[in-house]
C-alpha cells in the first residue's frame, strides 16, 4: 500500500514534527487512517506501507517519549521524512 497524502493536527499545517500528522491517506483503501490505527497495522503487518516517494521507503511505527503511537519513513538520503514531504490537506 502507498501512502500519497498527508493531514496534519489543526494548527500545525506547517509543522515538520512527525507527531503533528494527524491522519494519513492510503492510495489502495481510497481515504484517510488516523496515524496510531497506521502505527497498530504496522506493528501486525511490518513492510507493508511505503510512501510515495521516490525510493519509496517503508513505513516504520514509532512511539513518541510522550507515548504518542506515530509513523515514520525509513531514513534515505534526504534530511526532512519523506513522509513530510507528501501533499497535505
């Protein structure tokens, strides 16, 4: 599955903080998960996420010193997640 879009939390449409993405939006399902329901399907089926960005890197799930469940991409050559750098609604 691929992730194409982003939603980030109200106030933080500018934000680059991973915990700040509030929803993610799966290509194949056609509609928007709530980032801990991404982060709990991960942990269940690993690998099975990529956003879609070249090199398409994997989702990997997170948890926050807070506890917050988040998702992140797997490192790659940039400096910012490629998850950021998805469209956001």
């Amino acid at each position: 599955m691929k992730v194409t879009k982003i939603r980030m939390k109200s106030g933080c449409q500018e934000s680059d903080n991973l915990c700040e993405i509030d929803s993610i939006y799966l290509k194949e399902a056609g509609r928007f998960y709530k980032k801990e329901a991404i982060h709990d399907h991960l942990l269940k089926y690993p690998k099975s996420i990529c956003v879609n960005i070249y090199p398409y890197p994997l989702l990997q799930p997170a948890v926050s010193v807070q506890g917050e469940k988040y998702v992140r991409s797997t490192p790659d050559s940039t400096q910012k997640d490629n998850l950021l750098n998805l469209p956001r609604c």
